[in-house]
C-alpha cells in the first residue's frame, strides 16, 4: 500500500520564503519514496511525502515550525493511494 502524508502551514504575511526554506532543510528519516514541496499564494507551503507503509504506520513528519514561522496551526492530512477498477 502506499500511504501520502500531506503538510501545509501558512507563514505570516511576507515570510513565505522563510517558511519554504525552513521545510525545505528538514530532512525524514528513513526518506520516503518520494517527496515534493510546493508553494502557493497566502505565504502558504505544501509538502506531500510518499511511503510504501499501511495507513496507520508510524511515519517521520515533519515537525511543527518555529512559531514566529507560522501565522496558523499547520494542517496534515494521511491517504492512501486507491487502486485503478
């Protein structure tokens, strides 16, 4: 099975970039399968991580940022990958 752990947290007003590279030097350990970081208007960044895992195993996530990095509570969500019919 294949397991996508989203995380998405929203900097203050202007400090996106901050955000971006903070997420971006946070390494998981053991890496999964793949990993893609993504930005979007609102200072908001999204990373998604892929993992050959059941939905309920324990998996590195990336931790909370400092406070002065996030204008909210960061928002993760778990899937998993469904099979084409």
């Amino acid at each position: 099975m294949t397991v996508a752990l989203m995380w998405e947290a929203r900097a203050p007003e202007g400090g996106g970039a901050e955000l971006l590279a903070w997420a971006r030097g946070r390494n998981l350990v053991p890496a999964p399968l793949r990993r893609e970081t993504y930005r979007a208007p609102g200072d908001r960044v999204l990373v998604i991580s892929w993992w050959h895992a059941g939905y309920d195993a324990d998996l590195p996530e990336l931790p909370d940022p400092p406070p002065d990095l996030t204008a909210r509570p960061v928002h993760r969500w778990r899937f998993e990958q469904i099979q084409p019919a």
